[in-house]
C-alpha cells in the first residue's frame, strides 16, 4: 500500500501537476521520496509553500479481491473519513491556508435509480451504504 499519490488515478493527477510545473509531495502511509507521511503531516503540519491540497486517499470500494464484509466497509470509511478530517484540521491551524483543497468523493453519492437527473452539488443523496459513505466523506471536509 502506497498512498493515492501512487493509486488508481493518483498517480495521472500527480504526472499532470509536475507537467504544470508544480511540485507534488505525496502523502502516505511509508516515507517515500518526494513524499510525507500522514504522521509527519499531523505532527508538523503540511509542508512549507503548500499551494493546494488534492485528497485521493480512501479504499478501493471495487477491489475485486475484496467483499463488503463490515470489517472491509470500515477501512473503506476510516481510510477517507479520518484522512479528510485531518487534512482539514492541519489546514485550519495552518498559518498561511492552502489556496485550493480538492476533495474526490465520488458518482456512488447519488441515488442510482434515475440517469436522466443532472448530477451535481445540489444533487439529492442517495440512500444506500455507498451514498452514506461519499456523504460522511463529503462532510469530514
């Protein structure tokens, strides 16, 4: 296990905003170059100069070696809940606040019942365990 930095879609966001000219430090759970730990971060804070945060930390919900057992829907929770809500008590106690913080939810938030509705902030939420999850991950924030 890496960190998002090195996950599904982590790793294109990370090559995009190098290409842009900014530098990425990743944030995980093992020290690696170029990179912090989630401890290092709640202990010292985020590194000096952070323009923006962008938070892809959480479970792969469609792991495909994986059931939803409770044990596995609880990593799924903490792992994006605990993360989001960290993130956003280092930035609030931050002295100079990142400009940008992009938090990635995700589509299972809506209710699945009707593909004509736009989907969008103002969008209902749906009801069941994955909508529940993509709203407490919403609301850490």
């Amino acid at each position: 296990g890496g960190g998002a930095g090195a996950g599904v879609g982590g790793g294109e966001v990370c090559r995009q905003l190098r290409r842009a000219g900014y530098e990425v430090i990743v944030i995980s759970r093992v020290k690696r170059e170029h990179g912090v730990t989630w401890e290092e971060v709640e202990r010292e804070g985020l590194p000096m100069g952070t323009h923006g945060v962008v938070n892809l930390a959480g479970q792969n919900v469609l792991d495909p070696l994986r059931r939803w057992s409770p044990s596995f829907r609880e990593l799924c929770r903490t792992s994006r809940v605990d993360s989001t809500s960290l993130l956003a008590k280092v930035m609030g106690r931050s002295t100079i606040k990142p400009e940008v913080f992009v938090q990635v939810s995700g589509v299972g938030y809506y209710p699945n019942t009707d593909m004509e509705k736009v989907m969008d902030e103002s969008g209902e939420q749906g009801t069941d365990w994955l909508a529940k999850l993509a709203g407490e991950w919403e609301q850490a924030g």
